[in-house]
C-alpha cells in the first residue's frame, strides 16, 4: 500500500510533537511555509491545539523563543481546558552550522484542583524547512555534492523516513536494486520540475530542496528523489553516494547507480559529475 494514494491532494501535513507530561494532549498541524536560502531566515505558520484533562484549566502558553510569536486562531471557541493557536516562527535552514535553529517548544501552564502544572511541548520541524542549492558555476559542484549527501543523512530522522524503515525490517536487506524497488512500491513517485520555482528565497539558477515529507506532499524533482532514497538506503546500511552535474541529480548504493527519474533506472553518464558519501 502507498503511504499517500494520491500526490496531488495536497493534504496538510500533521507535525510529530513531543510532551513530557501525560496530562495533556496536542496536535499540530502545517499552515503556511516560506521556504530559505541557506543561512537566511524561513516562515512557517503552524497551528496547535492543546487540550488538557477534563476539569482542568490552561494558564497560559508561551514559547522561551523570541524567533516564536503565538495568537489564538481565528474562530477558536473559548475553553478553559483547549487552547487553539497559530505558532509562526522563522528559523535558518537544515545545513546553517553556524547559526543552528531553536527547538520550536511550547511551555502550557495550567491547575488541576487548584494545583498547578508546568510542562512542555517541542515540536518537530525537521520536515519544514528546506535550503536551496546554488548551480552557478563548476565550483559550487563538489560543495552541492556535499551539501545534498549532508540533507540526506539528516532527513534520516524524517517520519516519512522513519515508516519505511519500520516497514523494511519485516524484510530482509536486499540489493541496492531490490531495496529501491521495494520503496517505489510503497510511495508513489511524481517526478515533476522543482515546486517551489517562484516561490519566496528562489531565484533563477537555485534548486530548492525537498524533505521526503514534502516529497511525498508535492510531488519533487532529481535531488529531492534522490535525498528520499539516499536518506532510506543509508539508513538500511547500504554504501550510498551522491552524483550532481549541473541541473541533475542521481545516486549509487553498493556499486550500482540510480536515477529515480528515468524509466529503467537507467542513469546518465557520470562524467565530469562529483561525488559525496552519505555520512554514516
């Protein structure tokens, strides 16, 4: 079965959250997404309902982030126990080394009996943001190379990411082969022009990059196919590489090369590509 039927539905995209405590519940649900260029701040809106135990009452929810500015949403109806807000944040992107993101975390203040509690919600936005890939010149390839190889050791942790491999463990590890055919049987794979062509950030000559979550939401071009299979075939133990030329993107696992965008797999020449090992 597909993990998504149908691509083109376009469906919000619900956030993992995290709560220390288990008197309260919460769900977290994608709004609205500006994506980034590397090193520079991106916007997404975010909207979090949080309820808490019958007879209880929320306090107060703040955030410890500056970068992080909360609001009822529009048409909540008032509780004492659901709070209903939009979360927008700015952040830098997946690959800023420099200037690492915050965890996007919520702290609820709220009385049981007169009591009262403190605890906190951290949100997961790895699957948000995305950087663009500068193709400029012939200097920028090895550091693209890089730059892709490093997204898909980090998108490891994505949930898309995350339910393959629980899948793929009722299975034995195959060949490179097997094991990409085995994917492409679970999702299915719309190979399309960048998506994010046009939006804020891009700008002619950039490729912006996709998480397999987004991926799977919107369909994705070379490198954001690429990543998906890197991330998964990596995270299997399978040696798994990188080519960039300008313009595409394949991958190589235990000898054999890639293209999730041609029919047959049939990869193109590697000549004159570079290329960079997935980081164990």
């Amino acid at each position: 079965m597909p993990l998504i039927p149908n691509l083109r539905a376009r469906r919000p995209m619900l956030i993992p959250v995290t709560l220390e405590g288990s008197r309260l519940s919460a769900s977290v649900t994608e709004k609205s997404f500006e994506p980034t260029k590397l090193g520079t701040p991106a916007r997404y809106q975010l909207e979090a309902e949080i309820t808490a135990l019958p007879g209880s009452r929320i306090l107060s929810i703040t955030s410890p982030s500056s970068k992080v500015t909360l609001q009822d949403a529009p048409a909540a109806i008032p509780s004492i126990n659901i709070r209903k807000l939009l979360v927008t944040a700015k952040a830098p992107g997946l690959c800023d080394t420099t200037n690492p993101r915050e965890p996007l975390s919520l702290v609820i203040d709220y009385s049981i009996q007169g009591k009262t509690f403190r605890e906190s919600l951290d949100v997961d936005y790895l699957c948000l943001l995305g950087d663009l890939i500068p193709e400029d010149s012939r200097s920028t390839n090895k550091k693209a190379a890089d730059f892709i190889a490093g997204l898909a050791k980090i998108y490891q942790k994505d949930p898309v990411i995350q339910t393959l491999l629980r899948r793929a463990q009722l299975f034995s590890r195959g060949s490179a082969l097997e094991e990409h055919r085995r994917v492409m049987e679970w999702v299915i794979p719309e190979i399309i022009d960048d998506p994010h062509d046009g939006a804020p950030g891009w700008t002619p000559g950039s490729a912006y990059v996709l998480s397999p979550s987004e991926s799977l939401r919107f369909g994705g071009d070379c490198e954001d196919w690429s990543i998906l299979m890197g991330a998964f075939l990596s995270a299997r133990g399978l040696n798994t590489e990188i080519i960039y030329v300008p313009a595409h993107v394949w991958f190589r696992a235990e000898g054999v090369e890639i293209d999730s965008r041609r029919p047959g797999l049939q990869a193109p020449s590697s000549i004159g590509a570079e290329f960079s090992w997935i980081p164990k």
